[in-house]
C-alpha cells in the first residue's frame, strides 16, 4: 500500500511538459547515448598515460563525532520507506577540508567526495559498523595540462559518478564535464574532457553556480541541473555526440532544486535543496524502484539539517541497501560537513 500512495503522490507531483519526448535525429530515428563502456578506454588513456606514475594523495585526520538524530516521533513522520541509521560531522585541521558537494561509494565499499574547491577526500568506512574510520585522505584536481587550477572558477566540482576506478565530474563556472583515472594515476590523474555543457538548458539561461549539481551512472550518464525552469529541475542524459537529450522534470516545490542523484541497478535517488533566511535549509529525498516511488524523507528540524549536496548508494553492514547523504558547508564556520546514513526498510 506505502507504494501506490508513493506512485500516486509523485505522478502528481511530476511536471512533465507535453513536448517532452526522446530526441530524435533528423532522419526520425532515436538517438545514440553516450555510454560507459564505449567512452572509458579513451577517457583512461587521456587522463593517465601508459608512463603515468601514480600519485598518492595526503593523509586527512578526520575526525568523526555522533550527531544527535532528532526525535523517535520526527523521524516516524519525516522518513517513509528508510530509517536513519547513522549521523556525524566531519572536521578536520586542513584548510583544504570543506565544501563537499559530490559524493559516491567506490569498490571497496568507501566513499569519495569532491569540493567546489577542486579537491578529493577519500573517507574510510569501518566495516563493522558502517561509521567513518577516521582513515582519510584529500588531493587536489588537476587540469588536463597536469597543472593546479588557480582557482576556484577553474574547478568548481560539484556532481560526481565513479564506475571501475574511473571518476565522472561535472563543474559549474565553466560548466563541463570530465573524467580523472583515478585507479591508475590516483590524485596525478588530469581531467580528460568527457563534453561541454551549454549556456542554456530547457530554454533557461544557466547561472555561473546553478549548473549540472547531480550525476547518475545508468546505462548512460544522467545529469541534473540545479537551474530551476517553470516546469521544475531538469535532468537529460548525454547523448554520443557529446549534446543532452530531452530534459525531464520533476517538481518538489518552487523552493527546491535539484542537488545530488546516484543509480544502483533499478533503484535512482534525487536529492533536493531549498534554502531562505527564516527557515534555513530544507532537503527532500525521493528514491525510486523501477521507477515506482519506494522512499521518501523531508529534512527540517527538528531533524538535523544543513546544505546537503552529495547523495550515493551503498550498502550497511548487515547488507541493506544504504544511503549516504553529505553537506557543503562552503567554508563556513556557521555551517557544518554532515554525513548521514539512512537505510531502505
């Protein structure tokens, strides 16, 4: 029954325009996506070069402490579908440390965050008990010459997708998207261009810092933008020539924009945000099974809160299905870097 109230509320939620269909070429035939499998060797070799070394990033001491979840009663009405099972805040000495804004779970089961700063932060998971080990690393990106980025505009990282050691990233300033062969080059790996991402979305003019916030590995890639039109936040896919498909919409409110997304086999996750002087930050999670609505939870307090941006699958200890939640705290001594756990019921 939970889930045909879900399928119910979202279908009426949706906004989908009546000239939303799948792109199709000139002759009239479907388009070519993009595919994983197709573009990775290339992607490797121009990140990471067969006389490459490979290069170890620094050591994070990072230290994790419990946040209190909020009350039995908050939890029972905001979450539906996923039980909160673990949250900390995340700080470190490093100057570096902060800003995280992409987030996904790698092979090992550990996750992998980016900054809009342009670093990496590897965070390490205790098996047993699925809490951050306080094993960490961080390393900056590197531009497709092998150089630092002077500065932030050069690589503002907010959506990340990893599959097989390789590192999908999109930024906004210069809104694009690259690879970084991260299995083999480690933080020496250079950004290999995957494409470009237009000045205009949906008829909608991209802002400098409302670009591609949320990727999502499928059988192609799935890009989300924070740019808000009258029909909500898009997400297209990219098509092989390397230009987006027909966006799809989904509205959660005037006030919310689309933040963070990961795929794991049927299931998809969006991540929501919405933010204004009075009320703070507000998130909305939405997770999906077959396209079916399955989950759903509304952060505000009295649950803890802050500016969530990065959201992946992964799994708990006891073999759930698990989702991580992380927050950008954008360098800002008023705000904090959050890690929650929530897993699917």
């Amino acid at each position: 029954m939970r889930v045909l109230v879900f399928a119910v509320l979202f279908a009426v939620s949706a906004c989908t325009p009546p000239d939303n269909r799948v792109s199709q070429t000139s002759d009239g035939s479907p388009p070519t996506y993009w595919t994983f499998d197709k573009a990775a060797p290339a992607l490797r070799l121009a990140s990471c070069s067969e006389d490459d070394l490979f290069e170890s990033a620094s050591n994070l001491a990072l230290l994790a402490s419990e946040v209190e979840r909020g009350p039995q009663t908050a939890q029972a009405n905001q979450l539906q579908g996923m039980t909160f099972a673990g949250a900390w805040h995340l700080t470190a000495d490093d100057p570096d440390f902060g800003g995280l804004s992409g987030l996904d779970t790698l092979a090992d089961g550990s996750l992998l965050a980016i900054s809009d700063a342009g670093t990496w932060v590897w965070i390490g998971l205790d098996p047993l008990t699925g809490a951050p080990d306080g094993i960490a690393s961080i390393g900056s990106m590197r531009r497709a010459d092998g150089t630092l980025p002077p500065s932030k505009r050069h690589m503002d990282a907010e959506g990340l997708a990893v599959k097989d050691g390789l590192a999908l990233v999109s930024f906004e300033q210069v809104h694009r998207i690259e690879a970084f062969a991260l299995d083999k080059c480690g933080q020496g790996a250079r950004a290999a261009l995957v494409t470009t991402l237009p000045k205009r979305i949906s008829g909608k003019r991209i802002r400098a810092n409302k670009g591609a916030e949320a990727l999502s590995l499928s059988k192609t890639l799935n890009i989300g933008f924070e740019t808000k039109t009258r029909h909500g936040s898009p997400s297209t896919s990219l098509l092989e020539d390397g230009t987006l498909g027909q966006s799809n919409f989904v509205e959660r409110g005037d006030a919310f924009s689309k933040t963070g997304a990961d795929t794991l086999d049927t299931l998809h996750v969006n991540l929501y945000r919405a933010y204004d002087p009075v009320r703070g930050n507000r998130i909305k999670v939405d997770v999906f099974e077959g396209g079916v609505a399955i989950a759903t939870a509304h952060l505000r307090p009295p649950l803890p809160v802050d500016n969530f941006e990065g959201i992946a699958f992964g799994s708990s200890p006891e073999g759930q299905t698990r989702i991580w939640m992380i927050s950008d705290d954008n360098f800002n001594e008023s705000q904090r870097t959050l890690l929650f756990a929530f897993d699917l019921e």
